[in-house]
C-alpha cells in the first residue's frame, strides 16, 4: 500500500475539494499555491488550502502536513465514501503560494464579510495571475489520413487547417475561419463525431509573467575574439558586431547591443551558434522606484513625547528578540492607537519601528490612504530604507504588482508599503503593521468583499502575533473608545514640531503652535450685506496672504453638497418632522409622476416628503434654499477679487490620469501656483511648507448629512484640511466659514480639541445605540423602478424581522425600509434597511439574501 499525497483545494466554483497530487507535482506542490484541477468536465483554478498523507483505505486516518491544520476534524478532510480522487492538474504559477497567514486570513474574510473562501483568497494573489482554460481541437490519426474532399465544404476548410497547423484553441480557428460560432460548434461536433478531430486543452497565457532580459557577451577571451575575427572575412555584418563586443566587453541587454552596434538578431543568432558569444536571459524587477533618486536620510533625536511612545513601541517589538521570548512573564501590549496632531512626529515613529522590525529579521506593512502614496511619503521611507521598499497601489501596471508580489513573498523586500489592498500583502515574516490615518473611510472597500482594510490589518496582527499601530491625528470614534476600554494602548503626541537650526548650527527640535483658527459665520455676513462666497475675514487673509507672497489653501466638502436646505439668515438647516434626520432636496422625477418644480424634501431614514417650505419656519426668512458650491465657483471668485493670481485647481475632475496627483504635487511645491483650490483630496497627509493660510469655504456640507457619522467626518475633515497651515512656521491661520458655529465639531475643531469632540460624539452614538454600542448591517436594493426597489426591501425587511426575533439574544433594530440618500446611482433606484445589534452574526449566517442586495458589514456611511 502506497501513501498518498492529498490537498484540499478552493476552487473557483465556490466549492473545497480533495484531490490527489500525482507524482510528477509531489517535491514541488506547496499549500497556498495556485493550482488548476478538474471539475467535472471542466478545468478550474483553486488554492491549495491543506496538505495531508493517507494511507488510501478508507480507515486509515489522514495525516496533516501543513501546519497550522485549518480544518481540525479529521473526519472533515474527505468524504471516504468518495469512490475515486481525482489529481490535480498543474501548478498555475510556482513563484504565487500564499502564505499560512493569508490562508487563515482569508477564512476570517469569508467569515465575517459573508463571501465565498475562494473569493477572499482571490484578495491575495497578485491581479493577472489568473488564466483561462481554452479548448482545442486537432487532427486524429484518422483525420490524417482521411481524404477531405469528400467532406462538405465547412468540415474540410477544418480539417485542413488543422491538418495544416497542427492543434489549434477554438479561439484561432475562429479568426482563421468564416462562420458563426454556433455554425463552427456544429462542424466540430460532427468532425469529432467520424473520429476525425479530437478535444482538448490549453490554458491561456497568464497577463502577469515574469519579465526576462537578454544581455549578451564574449563567450572567449578577448585576444582570443580578436583571432576568430579574421575567419569572419566572408560574413562582415557578424565581423562588426563581434568586433563591437571585444571594444564593449561588459554585459549589454540585446537590444541596447543591436541598436549601438547597428545589427540584427540573425546577425546575433549567427555569433552564436559559432560559440563566439553567450547570450545571458535574466530575470529583471519592474521597479515603480527606480526613477526616485533620494538622498538617505539618519534618524533625528526622538522629541521627549515621541520617545515616551517608541519605549512603549519597541518594548513590544523587542518581544521577537530571543531573550525576551523567555521573559514571557507579563507580557508587554502590542496594539497601539498613536493619537498625534498634524506634524507632531507620528511618521518618525514608524520609521524607527520598522527599522527596528527590519533589524530582528521581520517585515514591515504599512498602509496609508492612496493619496498619501504620491511620492512625498514614499520619499521619505525610500530615504530611510533604500532598496527595501515594496509599494502596492492602483497606478501599478500589472507587471510591477506582480514583481512586487513575488519580492515580498520571497523576502528580498523587507516593507510593503500601499493603500487599502497592500494588507492583502504576501509577508512570510510579517512582524509589524501600521495604519496610517485610521480613521480615513477610504479603507473600507466600497465593491464585494466590502472589507475595512484597518479591521482586516488588525485581524491579521492578532494571527502573525505582530505588533499593530493605528495612527492618526483624529483617531476614529471606535478606535478611540477600543483604546478608553484597554483593547489598544493610547500614545499620544500632542504637539506640533519641526527641524530648526540651533545657535550651534545643529538641527534641533523646535515645537509650533498649532494654527490660530478663525469661525466665521456667514448669517453675519449675509446681514451686513456681503454677498460674496467669500467673507470679509477670508477675504482679508487671502489678501495678506498674497502680498506675502505665500500660498493658501481653500478647501471645499463636495460630499453632499447641493442638496441640504438650509436657512441662510437664521442657518436652520431643516429636519423630518418624525425622525429629526436632516430633510434633503430631490429634484428627480418620480416614478414618472411629475413632481413638483420645486422638487421634494425626503428624509432617508423615514421616508417622510414635504414640499419645500417658502418660509423659514425658524424666522420668518424667504431666503431658504438649497445649498451647494463647486471648485470652479471658487476659482472664479479668487480671479474676480484678486486678479492675477495663479489658482490651480485639485478635485476629481482634475486628478483623471496616472500620475495627476504628483503633477499637481510638484506644481504647488514649486510654487507654481498661488492658491490650491480643492476638495477632500487635498486634506490628507501633504506637507506643503509654504502654505499660511486655509480656508475652509463652506464647513456645512456634511453636517447634515443623514448620517450618524457626519459630526465625525466634518470634525476630521476640518481638523486634517486647518493640519495643511503652518507645517514650518508659526502664524499660520485658518478660517472656517458656516452658517453653524456652535455646532460642536466646528467648535472642536477650532480648539483643536479632539477629546471635547470625543466626550460629545460618544454621548451621542450611546444614546442612539450606534456604533461602538452596536454593529450595523446595511442592506442596499437597486431597481428600475422606486416601486420594485421598495417592494424588494419590504420583503426583505419583513425576513430579517421574524428571524432576528428568533435568532439574536440582545437588544435590536431595523431601520427603514427607506430611499437610500443617494437614491439614484446609474440609474437604479435605491432603497436600504440597516440593522442594528451587539453581534448580528448569527442573523446574517441564517438570513438567506436574494440576488441583487448589497451587504455592507460594518459600513462606514449609511447614504
Ligand atoms: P506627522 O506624521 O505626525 O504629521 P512627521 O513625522 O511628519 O509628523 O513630523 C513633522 C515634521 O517634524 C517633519 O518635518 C519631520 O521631519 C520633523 N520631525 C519629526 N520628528 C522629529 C525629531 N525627533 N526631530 C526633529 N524633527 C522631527
Ligand atoms: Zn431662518
Ligand atoms: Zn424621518
């Protein structure tokens, strides 16, 4: 009796199965490689999940062989009743084998997001790896010998082919032949069915590969070169360009050698084949980097908060050192949340942690949000780590992920650095994660799986043992109180500070104050007549700041702008008469009743309608409407004031191509432009050194959005875009315009005081039960028709109620069935429940969910 070798394999259909490996596979099959095997008649690609040894008979037990043993029940593994085992095919790609950690990361995934395993793995491996199974036909023996002129005219133009080329993918026939592919289809079947042509198959060549390079050189010693020239006598185009290598002896890649040397490749081949020269393949990284030319920097002396925080930091870190392993006594915490105002250091102290992982033999993943990803950041860690750096985000050709991909899975990068995605990262010794500005939303991934890449991070220190840094200067509500309640270690760095030059001509630490912030309310302005978008105190700075010949910064929230109706005298913004949620202005026309010109106030968490007042009902103002600036707007308003000033302009419309970001960048650092005119883009983590003043246009959009997280979003968003003021210099100022200046995240902004912003929010979310006192599910429906979308989510609505009753213990609720804030995108009609409860796991696993829902765990916005 033989033992087997087994592997239980995900497949692409959504299934695990067991197949055998066969022999030829044995020394090189690996768990977490990529594999295609066969299902039923078809060929599907998969990921190797276990790897195990049996003796064959039914009663022998199977033997796992890849530690940790994901599926812990042996009984688990196969089904003995399986009459016969199938072998796997072949291994997709050698160099892609994900690692144990991503394995088991990927069942969390599946788990807690609801999708399929195959699914989250497919989150791991490297884009363009995956390659389809063609089918191909070619000629039998029969077929060879047949006579085809006997055959109708269709058949025998196959048969010739195929006689001609040899096996072909239906693929090539088809572009060789006339015919639809249902006619081609027929003709296959009945040449298949004389016995003429067989099936078979290909797989596609993968859009990922390695690149090689070719390099030539002497294959003989110089001198020796020099005599085999004269028996070149007859072939002078090889004399040439043998005599170009003698003069160039180093290695040169084939192309640059042709094109210097003025020859072609026969000429090359024919060198060759005389053994005058070698010709070298090699396999070249496509580097994203390789153009950044960075001076390396040293680490500066740690300001008195920042070493507070690194002794906390590499205490924890020091745990992978051999003789603190012994000391396992109390074991030091390894989840940190460094909360940092703008420019107080944090950055500094994620390069010393990662030096420090790099030197006790670990890897570093650090995400960031993908703005931060323009070269300003990565500078800075190339500086510090030159050659080590792996930088995953979405401006990366296929080519250069996939290079990415293998370097860090072979360890020859000892950082991977990237957006929301790079946490899927291939990190075999994986020792340190940090999540720069943690609050941000965009790590919440906005297609399926709709994971939260900070949640994912954490999740996946908890299983490598690494430790994990949340870092932000506006932590998140739930991260915050994850820290109040002792499941993070709170560092803080409360001051701004910068590199000065001291009287001895050494740089010293210097700290800045924050920016002096300025409220202005724009129910005043409105009163005193000014009727620019401006007001008088903004304009005034811009003013100042402009014959400073300094730059500025004028920020716009483009988030729900446009559709909140508010008071412009008295600021009242208005509410749902039910519900209290912030009423906004729709103007669609519904259902094809027309609806009225002035359009519908909705509220989107009752579905309450009323028309538009004409009347403030606060005060009596018939100035009440609906409220919205775009960027252009303000550039015309900077030119009519100020003309002559250079404006650039950075939003979505103006960011479109690869490498816009870093264009625009350079522009404003080169002061090439006087004021940056933007929206949230322009607020995350850019060090702009010559910018005195920011101006917030209009800090209202956003407040009122239907959501529980506005106060906290508006309260980041002003506290990230008044961070931008300042970096280098004190003196810096902002200035906010709203029609809300008590509102309690403007006035927290103001004071730069995140922890009066955090006693208030939390307040809130404990008295209306949101998170961090409950999860949320969201569930999004979109039709055709409103009618068709509200059916759906009444149904639905109705399912989750009598299941909820039955299956969740604690205290819960259902919102809606009501339009989405956004209710129509592409042209669908969107309704949405969302269910709220301490854990609705169990609900989700057991609700069975019609095709066509979005399921958003955990969702970040509710709009
Ligand atoms: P953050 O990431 O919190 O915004 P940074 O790490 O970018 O802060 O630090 C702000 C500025 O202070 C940067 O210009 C940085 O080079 C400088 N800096 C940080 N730490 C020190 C230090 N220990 N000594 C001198 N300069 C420092
Ligand atoms: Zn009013
Ligand atoms: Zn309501």
């Amino acid at each position: 009796m033989t033992a087997e070798l087994l592997v239980d394999v995900a497949l692409s259909a959504n299934a695990v199965f067991t197949y055998r490996v066969p022999p030829s596979l044995r020394p090189l099959l690996r768990v977490g490689h990529l594999v295609w095997a066969p299902l039923r008649q078809r060929h599907v690609q998969g990921v190797v999940l276990d790897l195990y040894a049996w003796g064959g008979s039914p009663h022998d037990p199977a033997v796992a062989l890849s530690p940790p043993a994901l599926r812990a029940d042996p009984a688990d593994w196969f089904d003995p009743q399986t009459p016969t085992l199938r072998d796997v095919i072949d291994i997709a790609d050698p160099d892609i084998a994900l690692t144990p950690a991503q394995i088991r990361l990927a069942h969390w995934i599946a788990d807690y997001y609801r999708v399929s395993l195959y699914e989250a793995l497919t989150l791991m491996t490297p884009p363009g790896i995956a390659r389809e199974a063609e089918t191909t036909w070619r000629a039998t023996v029969e077929g060879h010998s047949v006579n085809p002129g006997a055959l109708p005219p269709g058949e025998r133009d196959v048969l010739y082919l195929l006689r001609r080329s040899g096996e072909m993918t239906e693929r090539e026939l088809r572009k060789r032949l006339r015919g639809s592919d249902a006619e081609l289809q027929a003709i296959y079947a009945a040449l298949r069915e004389r016995g003429l042509i067989a099936r078979g198959t290909t797989l596609a060549r993968a859009r990922a590969r390695p690149r090689i390079e070719r390099l030539a050189r002497l294959a003989l010693p110089p001198d020796k070169a020099h005599r085999a020239l004269e028996g070149l006598a007859r072939a002078p185009r090889q004399r040439d360009l043998l005599a170009y290598l003698i003069d160039h002896p180093d290695l040169i890649p084939v192309p640059d050698l042709l094109a210097a040397a003025n020859a072609d490749s026969g000429t090359l081949r024919a060198l060759e084949r005389r053994g005058l020269i070698d010709i070298i393949a090699r396999d070249v990284w496509r580097d994203p980097l390789a153009l950044l030319d960075v001076p390396p920097d040293t680490p500066p002396t740690l300001s008195l908060a920042q070493q507070r925080a690194w002794d906390a930091i590499a205490a924890a870190l020091d745990r992978f050192t051999d003789a603190a392993a012994e000391d396992r006594a109390a074991p030091a915490p390894t989840h940190f949340l460094l909360h940092g105002v703008t420019g107080s250091g944090k950055t500094e102290l994620y390069l010393r942690a990662i030096a420090r992982a790099l030197r006790l033999g670990r890897q570093a993943l650090v995400l960031t949000p993908e703005i931060a990803l323009t070269t300003q950041m990565v500078r800075r860690f190339a500086a510090r780590f030159p050659g080590q750096l792996a930088v995953l985000h979405s401006e990366l050709s296929i080519g250069e992920r996939y290079d990415q991909w293998r370097r860090l899975r072979r360890g020859d990068a000892g950082i991977a650095i990237g957006s929301r995605s790079a946490v899927f990262a291939p990190l075999p010794n994986l020792g340190l994660i940090i999540v720069d500005e943690e609050h941000e939303p965009s790590y919440k991934h906005d297609a399926a799986p709709r994971y939260h890449a900070r949640d994912v991070a954490q999740r996946l220190a908890t299983i490598t043992g690494s430790v994990l840094i949340l870092g932000s200067a506006t932590p998140s509500v739930e991260s915050y109180a994850a820290a109040r309640a002792g499941h993070l270690r709170l560092l803080e760095l409360p001051e701004r500070i910068t590199t000065a030059t001291g009287p001895d001509g050494l740089p010293h630490i210097r700290t800045l104050p924050l920016p002096h912030v300025t409220v202005v309310d724009m129910r005043r302005e409105l009163a005193d007549n000014n009727r620019s978008i401006f007001s008088r105190a903004l304009q005034a700075a811009l003013a100042e700041t402009l014959k400073r010949g300094d730059q500025a910064i004028l920020f716009l929230n483009r988030r729900g702008s446009a559709s909140f109706f508010l008071c412009r005298d008295c600021g009242h913004a208005m509410t749902c008469p039910s519900c209290s949620s912030p009423l906004t202005l729709h103007q669609e026309v519904d259902d094809g009743h027309a609806t009225s010109p002035g359009g519908v106030l909705v509220c989107h968490t009752c579905n309450h309608r009323e028309l538009p007042p004409a009347l403030c009902p606060n005060c009596w103002s018939t100035r009440v409407k609906s409220f919205g600036i775009g960027t252009q707007r303000v550039v015309d308003e900077i030119t009519t004031l100020f003309p002559g000033t250079r404006t650039l302009r950075w939003d979505r419309d103006s960011v479109t191509r690869k490498g816009d970001h870093d264009r625009l960048l350079d522009r404003f650092l080169r002061h090439e432009a006087d004021v940056l005119v933007g929206t949230q883009m322009i607020a995350k983590g850019l060090d702009l050194p010559m910018v005195r003043m920011v101006g917030v246009v209009a800090a209202d959009t956003g407040l009122y959005l239907p959501d529980f997280r506005a106060g906290e979003r508006a309260f980041q968003l002003l506290t990230q875009v008044a961070g931008r003021a300042g970096r280098r210099e004190a003196g810096a100022h902002v200035i906010i315009q709203t029609y809300a200046p008590e509102h309690y995240a403007i006035r927290a902004a103001q004071e730069h005081d995140y922890h009066a912003f955090y006693e208030q929010e939390i307040a809130f979310r404990r008295q209306t039960g949101y998170p961090p006192f409950a999860r949320l599910v969201r569930f999004v429906y979109g039709a055709g028709s409103d009618a068709r979308a509200r059916r759906a989510a009444e149904a639905l609505a109705n399912d989750i109620r009598s299941l909820a009753t039955r299956r969740l213990t604690d205290d819960w609720s259902l919102i809606g069935p009501a339009p989405a804030f956004f209710r129509v995108q592409r042209n669908r009609y969107r309704w949405h429940l969302i269910l709220r409860a301490l854990d609705p796991t169990p609900l989700i696993q057991a609700l069975r969910i019609p095709p066509g829902w979005i399921v958003d765990i955990d969702p970040v916005h509710v709009l």
